[in-house]
C-alpha cells in the first residue's frame, strides 16, 4: 500500500532478568490467589511495561478492564511496575482485537544504529517489541528484534531488515512495516508492506532528487496482537546527497 502525500502528511498528525517458565498453549497461567487476571499487552523498547498496561487499561479494547485491575496492583507497590518478568517458549491464544493504529510524526522518532566506516551505509537500527502475559508479574511470550542496514540514495534507498522471534508463540499477529524519506523535515517518500518474514528488503524512493541534499530514512514497524496492537519507529541520521553521477548518500554528519 502507497499512501499519497495528502494522505501521509494527515496519517502522521497525529528491558531485563529471564528465568524459565512455561504457560500451557491453550491457556495463560493462572493467577495466584489474590492477584488480578493475567492479561496480555504488548510494548516497544522505549516504553515500560507500566506504560503499556496504563496505555491498555485507557483504550477501548475488550481487556482493558483487566489491564486496569493489573495497574491497580502495580500501582499499589508504589513502582507501577510488575514485581518480575520471566520468558516463555509458549503462550496462550485468545481473540484478535481491533488493529487501528494511527502513526506519529517520524521526525520525532529516535535515532537508532550508526554509520558504516566509509559512511555510506547506517548499521544496526534496531527495533524491539515484546509481549506477555501480566498479573502481579509478567511473562514473556514473544519478542521480535529487528535490525535495519540503510543503503541511502540520491533517488531511491535500499533497505535490508533481519528480524528474530524469541521466544515465539501464538500472540503476535500480522506485521506492518512503513519506510520514510525525510527530507529536511518534510516526508518526501514512503511505502508500506505486510510482511511477517524474517528477512525483510525493501526499496524506498523519493520524490525527488536529493543530490546535495540532507536525507533521512525512517523504519516504522506496527504489530497486532491478541490484544492490542503496538508501533515502534526508529529513522538514521541525515545524510547528505552526492552530485553529479553519483547517486549515494553519505553520513558525513
């Protein structure tokens, strides 16, 4: 799906100690005498797991009644946080809810990775999301860390993801994926895929020449679950454009 300018410029108006564990895959586990419904949520690496409960309880999705009792719990410990976070191989599967989701602007997105030695590629943008199952404690059922190389161009970007699911269980759905030029500010190229495969590579042109010109390439990833659906956006530093016959861009800032 590509979105006009109209379109994207009113669209973006708008961690950690394991220990093993297990939950049945039917099921979550039961909640101990006394602690509220475990409940599913999902977060990104620049949120806590606070956040993501308090961001649950607040929406309008069928487990949000739940969420609030967790916080409830949370916030009574004074640290609004679970007591322990543990990981799972395995996790429980329960209705889909709504998928909306509405972007922020990516100008706003932070900085993730670094340029290459010769710098004309950025390195290692990384992208974190995980999922669990949260009563007086949270259980980790899936995590996804995607990492992102930049090749920059002068008319278009080559964008190349690895994306690694661990632990992995039935609670992350469909994976979006939105591509960003910026250019100086302004977004000057986009382009969007559904695409849950673990290697991912994508062109992403703009609209116009950007030869002496600053570029930004961002990465936004919008993950459904089984409960609610959350965005992470990481973009590069800027680089310039080169003239003349050559048509890469170089991180010389």
């Amino acid at each position: 799906m590509i979105r006009t300018r109209t379109a994207i410029a009113a669209a973006f108006m708008v961690s950690m100690a394991f220990t093993a564990s297990s939950l049945s895959p039917a099921q979550a586990a039961p909640a101990k005498s006394g602690d509220p419904a475990p409940v599913f949520v999902a977060r990104a690496d620049d949120q806590t797991w606070g956040e993501a409960i308090l961001s649950l309880a607040a929406s309008s999705e069928p487990s949000a009644e739940d969420a609030a009792k967790v916080k409830d719990t949370w916030d009574a410990r004074s640290n609004g946080e679970p007591a322990k976070v543990s990981v799972s191989s395995e996790g429980a599967v329960t209705p889909m809810a709504s998928d909306g989701f509405v972007w922020n602007d990516p100008n706003t997105w932070s900085v993730s990775g670094y340029k290459s030695s010769d710098q004309y590629f950025w390195s290692q943008m990384k992208h974190v999301i995980e999922g669990a199952y949260c009563s007086s404690t949270c259980t980790v059922t899936d995590r996804v860390v995607a990492t992102t190389t930049v090749n920059p161009g002068t008319i278009s970007s080559m964008i190349n993801t690895t994306v690694l699911h661990s632990p992995k269980s039935a609670n992350f759905k469909t994976r979006r994926w939105n591509y960003i030029a910026i250019c100086s500010g302004a977004i000057c190229g986009n382009a969007d895929r559904i695409d849950n495969l673990l290697t991912v590579r994508q062109t992403l042109s703009n609209y116009g020449n950007r030869a002496g010109k600053r570029l930004t390439v961002a990465v936004g990833i919008t993950q459904t679950t089984v409960a609610n659906t959350i965005q992470t956006g990481k973009k590069t530093a800027d680089c310039l454009g080169r003239t003349g016959t050559d048509r890469r861009c170089k991180y010389i800032y």
